[in-house]
C-alpha cells in the first residue's frame, strides 16, 4: 500500500482504533484498553498500523507522570515501540516509501 499524503487521513484507514490508554497518572491500575480516535499525521509525522506494540523499560515511568513524553492531555497513549505498515503520512515527509520498514 502507498501511504496516503497531506493532513487527511485516507477513507480506508478506520476512524477509531483501540489503544492502551490513561486518563491520569498512576500506578498500573489506571491503565486499560479504550476505543479513541486515529490521529490525523502532522506535516513531519507517518500514521503506522500497527502489527505489535511493545513495553519500554520508560513506559512505567510515562505512566506515573514522571517523565513526559508528548503533550500534557487525557487520554494518554503511553507505549511508543511497535512495528508495522506505514497507511498515512505529513505533507512534509520526503520519503514515505524508505518509512515503511522503519520502527517506530
């Protein structure tokens, strides 16, 4: 599949997508599964279907809010290691096709 360009987002992509997720900081309890909406990519980023996700050794401290990554609003998908096939891109990615065996 060619990723799609520009900030829309293409119509076979779904529109929800389920994500681990949490609506504050804490310890493990505050973590679940929840249905949130597929982000649109910015200019400089790729929108990746993920084939697995991983837990960073980080991941426990995102959780408990001592270590920000990303901007500071509710609900939080914490997790930022996975692999998969590139669907979407920014208007500003050079080389979609080169993202494609890239992890993320």
């Amino acid at each position: 599949m060619t990723p799609s360009r520009g900030a829309a987002v293409q119509e076979s992509i779904p529109k929800r997508m389920k994500a681990a997720v949490i609506d504050r900081y804490g310890g493990p309890e505050v973590l679940h599964v929840a249905t949130i909406p597929v982000p649109e990519p910015k200019a400089d980023e790729a929108l990746i279907h993920l084939a697995s996700a991983g837990v960073g050794v980080w991941d426990p401290e995102v959780r408990a809010g001592e270590w920000e990554i990303g901007e500071r609003r509710f609900p939080k998908v914490i997790g930022s290691d996975g692999a998969g096939e590139v669907v979407a891109v920014g208007s500003r990615v050079k080389e979609p096709e080169a993202a494609k065996g890239v992890n993320t």
